[in-house]
C-alpha cells in the first residue's frame, strides 16, 4: 500500500506538469491531445516491442480499450481547452471537482452504495471552483471546459480497476492511447470548425515539448497511476489528484507569474479545495487503522 501511494504521487506530479506544457505548447487543444496520445502509443508500442511484451488480446476487448482512451481524449481536449481560455490556475483548480462527480459515478459503475461523505467532500471543492467562478467571470468557458473535464476524468479510472484485473497497465495504456488517436481522428473536424486553430502542424518548439509531455508524463505516469490503482480505490486516486492543481499552480507561479492575476477569490476557493482532500485523506488513513485493529 505504502509504494502505491509513492507511485501515485509521483504520477500526481508529473501530471501537475503537464499543464505547463499545455501553455507552453502553442497548438489548440485538440491537436495538442491528438500529437500526444500519438506519440504515447507510438513510444510505447516501441518499447513493448522491443522488450517483447506486446500482448495480443481480443477484439471485444481492444473496443473496450479504445472506448475509454476515447473517454481520455475528451477529457484531455478539455482540459487543455480549459487552461487556453484561461490559465493554468484556473484549469487545475477547476480538476478539483473529479471527487464529487466519481462520488456519483462510482457507485453507478460499481454498483455499490453512495457514500455521502464522499458526496460531502465532493461537493466542497464544488464550492471553491464556484468561488473562483464569482471572482473571475471572464474565465467563465474555461472553467466550463475545466468542469467537462473533470467530469470525464472521474471515469476512467473507474473501468480501469476493472481492466487491470485482466490486462498489464503497459497494454492498456497502448490501447486506450491508440484508441483516444481513433477518436479525435472522427472528432477532431466538427470540433475545429467551432474552435479553429490557427495551424495544424507542431512547431520545432511544440514538438520538443511534446515528446516531454508523451514520455514522461503519459507513458511514464500514466503506468505509474494504473500501477497504484491495482492496491486503491478509484475514488482516493481521484481525489488525492486534487493536489495535482497545488504542484501545477506552484510551477505556474514560478514560469508564468500568473499570480500577480489571481486574487483572494481564488485562494479562498483553493482553501475549500485543499480541505476536502485533506478531510478524504484522513478518512482513508482511520479506515485503514480501524481494519488492523
């Protein structure tokens, strides 16, 4: 349990990372996410490759794959989407909202029963994204695309604990990468004609940034999180990503400066935020005291 919660955490900072990418990446969003699940599949299928531990499995089971790396495409379009209509502390922070839409849809998957501590703390970073939403109107369609984005998060690694228990974190991030591809592929034209961009191709820059972003925090941290999801549950894994907003927005700080814009609306709403997960993480911790007892 303890080296689950270091993989965790490690995957939790690197993805705070890659939304510093997604500012530095000049492409739009759904480009952005359409190179990077590329390279992912493209990178790991040639390490799996070489290593010869590329696993064939069924084509019921590859649809399966592919429909939730379409879940992470949407999910990733968002996110980017968010942090392009407003900044990186704002799209981060709006992530928060993943504990309360998994408290919901967990129980759903899961078929189990709600815990409405869980809603609870859920509905607590609501509160701070709706804070911030009071503050900063004008970040009113990032902090939508933020909120769609969470939505979709929360998801995912829900199947996902159900695929681990038949497939290896390495396959199923190859199918749901190369799934996600399929997807933006189909999506990728009507949503362009709503949100242009303003070039196709990646940049000498862009393309640098991208290779970071594929390896290190895709392939690289997406295994670690599939690794710590084998030993806990969907709804802590959700929930302790709500620090990925702290390491984001201390790296936004640092890079972009972005808090000489944000007010006390903000840190107000973070506060609320930072709370709920703390709560849900001495929570886990009595349960688990409790259970050796």
């Amino acid at each position: 349990m303890k080296k689950a919660f270091v993989q965790l955490h490690v995957a939790i900072i690197l993805a705070g990372f890659t939304a510093i990418l997604g500012k530095l990446i000049q492409l739009n969003e759904g480009l952005l996410t359409f190179y990077r699940m590329l390279l992912s599949a493209l990178i790991l299928a040639a390490f799996l490759f070489y290593k010869k531990q590329m696993e064939h499995i069924s084509a019921t089971n590859k649809m399966k794959l592919f429909g939730v790396g379409a879940i992470i495409a949407i999910h990733w379009v968002t996110f980017y989407g968010s942090i392009k209509y407003s900044n990186v502390s704002v799209s981060v922070t709006c992530l928060s909202t993943i504990g309360f839409f998994t408290s919901l849809f967990e129980p759903l998957l899961m078929r189990r029963k709600i815990d409405f501590v869980e809603v609870f703390l859920g509905l607590l970073a609501i509160a701070g994204v709706y804070l911030i939403f009071n503050f900063y109107p004008e970040y009113k369609m990032g902090i939508l695309f933020g909120i769609i984005s969470a939505m979709f998060a929360c998801i995912f690694p829900i199947i996902n604990k159900k695929l681990l228990n038949d497939f290896a974190p390495n396959t199923v991030t190859l199918y749901e990468m190369s799934g996600g591809c399929i997807a933006l592929v189909l999506i990728l034209p009507f949503y362009l004609s709503y949100f242009p961009a303003s070039y196709y191709l990646p940049t000498f820059s862009d393309w640098w940034w991208l290779i970071i972003l594929a390896a290190v925090c895709t392939v690289f941290a997406f295994n670690l999180s599939l690794q710590a999801l084998k030993h806990i549950s969907a709804f802590t894994t959700n929930l302790s990503y709500n620090f990925e907003p702290v390491y984001s927005i201390i790296l936004a700080f640092i890079i972009f400066k972005e808090n000489k814009f944000l007010g006390r609306g903000f840190y107000f709403g973070l506060g609320l935020i930072l709370l709920a997960v703390t709560l849900q993480m001495m929570r886990v911790y009595q349960e688990k005291k409790t259970r050796k007892l």
